[in-house]
C-alpha cells in the first residue's frame, strides 16, 4: 500500500481510525518515501531507483502497519516525509537525523545542509509528527504503542538476512516485546529475530520518546520487505500478527 497527498497541500504525516476503541496506536515512522516540495523542490537529487530503495524508507511497512490498526480495531499514524528528509526514529542530538551517506548511497540534497537546514527540516517534518502521535497516544485508554517497520533483505556487501520477522526491545521494558518473541517462535515457521536485524532502541527514537519515557507498554516489529511487497503480502501478514498480538497482550498483563 502506498499513502499519497489526498490535496496539492504538504501535510508531514497522515491518522487512521482515530475513533477506534483499542488501546493499540499503531505507528510507521518510515511509511513513505515523500520529500516535501519546500526541500529542494520535492528531490535530494537521487534516480528513483534509490528513492525506492530501503534507504528512503520501509517498503511494505505503511500497508502492514494500516491492516494492523484495522484489525485490531485501532488507530494508526504514518509520516508523510522520507527518512533521508529527516529521521522521526532517531534523536534530536542523534547524528544518524540527517544522513548525508547511507548504505553506500551519497545524498546529493544532504551534502551541504547545516544546522539551519536541520532545524527547518524538524519544523516542517519531525516536530509536526511526534507532536500529533503524542496527542494520539492520549485518546487512548492505557495506551499500548506498536511500531511498525520493515528491513531489506540485505544491505550491500553483507550476509542475506534469514530473519522473516525481528522483534526489537529496549532492556527498559522488554515484557511485552519477549512475550511476542516467544509466541511467534512457536509458530514453527518463522525465524524470529530478537533484537535483530538491529538493537534494541535509540536514547531519543520513537518508541522511547513516546512509549519507555512514558511507561506505556510497547513493542516493535520489523518484517523483512521481500515478504510484505504487495497489498496482498500486506494484508495476509496483518491477519496472522493481530490475534497474535491481541492475544500476547491479554495474557500479559499489562
């Protein structure tokens, strides 16, 4: 699934369902690959074979991330903004916001952007869409955040991935996250990833921002991007997650 601009109007990012009763509120942080037309005219100067790439954004991840919220009868927030415009998963001080060189891709509409231009990217992008998801995660009774991402199959020069799903988790507050890990690996037909492809959480990223500051339950799912490329992938991966994490939740507890 793919979001677009439903008016000529730039908006940094777009809620679903926020009427639904669930204590889920259902996050993509990397849901498109958009550059707003205030930043270099709407380019950073890459073919669009790179723009398609995981580099500036998670494939798949908006779509799963939707038929998630749908089937669990809660809301949802995607950004509206690419990763390579500015990173909503990272920091304010963190020096990976603004990547100027990224999995061996340089970004021609980064190399000279400074501190001020960092500052007018979080105005127009960051600040709007951590502000709304945090206005979000109040209408919620006992909120629960689940954050959605996607990995590519394989970065350059590495090993392939065998992981279909990872589940990352912040020592923090794992409990949610370690129950998922051992449902699923009890599926049989999945190899689980626990805190991989990556680790656990950022000082500053999404889920701590709005989740571990806040001790609000939580979990992040990555699913490998070969896996959710079509609407059909999508929606099939949703249907098996949701009871899955409806279920986790209710037996934990929290």
């Amino acid at each position: 699934m793919t979001l677009h601009n439903a008016s000529m109007t730039y908006h940094p990012y777009h809620t679903f369902g926020e009427s639904r009763s669930g204590r889920w509120c259902v996050t993509c942080d990397h849901a498109t690959n958009t550059v707003p037309p205030s930043i270099n005219g709407g380019t950073l100067g890459l073919p669009p074979a790179d723009m398609a790439r995981h580099i500036a954004w998670d494939p798949g991840a908006a779509g799963l991330a939707l038929g998630l919220a749908d089937q669990l009868d809660s809301p949802a927030i995607c950004s509206n903004f690419s990763r390579l415009v500015i990173d909503p998963n990272r920091g304010e001080d963190d020096p990976t916001l603004l990547m100027k060189l990224y999995d061996g891709t340089i970004i021609p509409g980064n190399r000279t952007a400074d501190a001020a231009e960092i500052a007018r990217r979080k105005a127009l992008c960051y600040h709007p869409y951590h502000t709304a998801l945090a206005a979000l995660l109040k209408t919620r009774p006992k909120p629960v955040l689940l954050s959605v991402h996607s990995f590519t199959p394989k970065l350059k020069g590495r090993s392939p991935r065998p992981w279909e799903i990872g589940v990352l988790h912040s020592w923090r507050d794992p409990a949610l996250a370690e129950a998922l890990i051992t449902r699923l690996r009890r599926e049989g037909d999945l190899t689980v990833g626990d805190n991989e492809p990556y680790g656990g959480h950022l000082p500053g990223d999404s889920v701590d921002r709005h989740a571990l500051a806040k001790g609000r339950p939580n979990v992040l799912i990555e699913l490998r991007q070969d896996l959710i490329a079509t609407d059909e992938q999508q929606a099939a991966w949703a249907a098996r997650l949701a009871p899955i994490l409806a279920e986790v939740l209710e037996e934990s507890g929290l």
